[in-house]
C-alpha cells in the first residue's frame, strides 16, 4: 500500500490532487498547516474514505510540519507532493512500488522539474527523495525551509519513470521568496547555519539583488564543510 503524504494551506488545490491522482493511492495524509483553521474545515467536510486529515498549527517551519504529518502515515510507503506540484505518469507508481518491494528499496529519487524560465527552459531541476518505506526510520530535517528528508543507511534509486512539476505563475514564485526569505534569514541569525546561508544566497539571486547573493553565496563556502555544496556556490557567483 503506498500513501500521499501532504502539507497543505489550500484545501481547494488539495482536493484538485486528490481527484486528479487519487486513484493510484491506497490513503491520503493530508495535514492542514495555517495559523487559523479555515482551511482544515473545508477541507474536514470533503468526504473520502482514505482520507485522513489532521491540523498543525503554522510556525514558520516547514520541516516540523513536515515531521508532524509524517507521524500520521500507515502504509507501506509513501509518497510526497505540494498542492502546486503535478505528476507525470502517475498511472506506473504501482510498477515503482512493486520494484522497491521486489528489490528491498527503501527510497525512489524522483527529478523535481522546479523552475523554468522565460524560454521554458529547466532551471532549477533536481532530484529529490520522493517515495519512500514507512518501515525506515526516515525522519524530515529540523530545519524551517527547504526541508529534507533524512535517515541512516538507506537502500536507494533514482528513477526517470516519473518527474514532478512544479507549477507556479510568477505572483506566487515571488510570494513564496518573500516568505522563504523571512524564514531564512531568521533561522540564519538564531544558528549560523551555512546550508541557510547557501539558501538565502539562492533566494536573493531569484530575486536579483546580486550583491546580496554574492555575500551569502561566500558565507557558505567559508563556512561548509561539504565540496559539492561550495561547488555549486562558486557556480552560482
């Protein structure tokens, strides 16, 4: 059984997921992360028998809702997506599935189409743990913003048989900077952390405020411990 695993503030686009894929899903874990509960109401009345939703009160921290939602899961596996991603061929999951539990995987890495520019080309693709084994002690990191899934030794592939979209107009890719930014920057003055640091160094490049990119781009290569990581620092200056 595999299940989908969500954080969401947008009861509407959550049920838009659920109608269009829901078919290729044993349960739906929907956490409603908002500082009021308006959206967990609506979202309370759709009435589904393998939805199980529950609310987690905003605090500018994406991975403890992350966490929060993670503890609902009761399938084999899971998968993760935002409101505003989209699934090609979501029709060979089963077929992904079968193959990690034929092959004893506890993960599929799946490439996260992120953005595109005015050409319609790919600029921010990646990869990203995508379906995982509940049975895995697999925990999402403490961190406020660009979450990540983390755990010890784990069995892992990539796979090219899916990808996911992300799908945003320009409004809403700025909205999100903004607060991604806010997020950042505070949890950068609490610890100093040089992954937050490479964050905000990639925020304020979107935004072209290219000193200030600059700046934080050469805080984390001072400060990281991990090449591949000032590799694509440098790249980024």
């Amino acid at each position: 059984m595999i299940g989908l695993a969500m954080i969401t503030n947008n009861a509407e686009a959550t049920i838009r997921i659920i109608e269009k894929y829901g078919q290729y899903f044993d349960k739906y874990f929907i956490t409603v992360a908002d500082k009021n509960k308006q959206e967990f109401y609506k979202l309370q009345k759709y009435t589904d028998d393998k939805l199980t939703v529950d609310y987690f009160k905003w605090i500018d921290d994406f991975g403890k809702a992350r966490e929060h939602n993670r503890s609902l899961i009761t399938t084999d596996y899971w998968m993760w997506i935002d409101s505003d991603d989209e699934i090609t061929h979501p029709e060979l999951l089963p077929s992904l599935v079968n193959h990690m539990s034929q092959n004893d995987l506890d993960c599929i890495y799946l490439k996260y189409n992120y953005a595109r520019n005015e050409l319609n080309e790919g600029i921010g693709d990646h990869w990203r743990e995508r379906i995982l084994r509940t049975a895995h002690d697999f925990k999402w990191s403490d961190v406020p913003v660009h979450e990540t899934v983390t755990a010890p030794y784990a069995h892992t592939e990539r796979s090219g048989l899916i990808e996911i979209v992300h799908v945003k107009d320009q409004a809403a890719i700025d909205k999100s900077a903004d607060r991604n930014l806010k997020l950042l920057t505070k949890h950068f003055n609490e610890t100093k952390d040089p992954r937050s640091a490479h964050y905000l160094g990639q925020t304020y490049l979107g935004k072209k405020q290219y000193k200030e990119a600059i700046g934080f781009f050469i805080e984390h290569i001072k400060n990281s411990g991990w090449p591949e990581e000032t590799y694509r620092s440098w790249c980024k200056i």
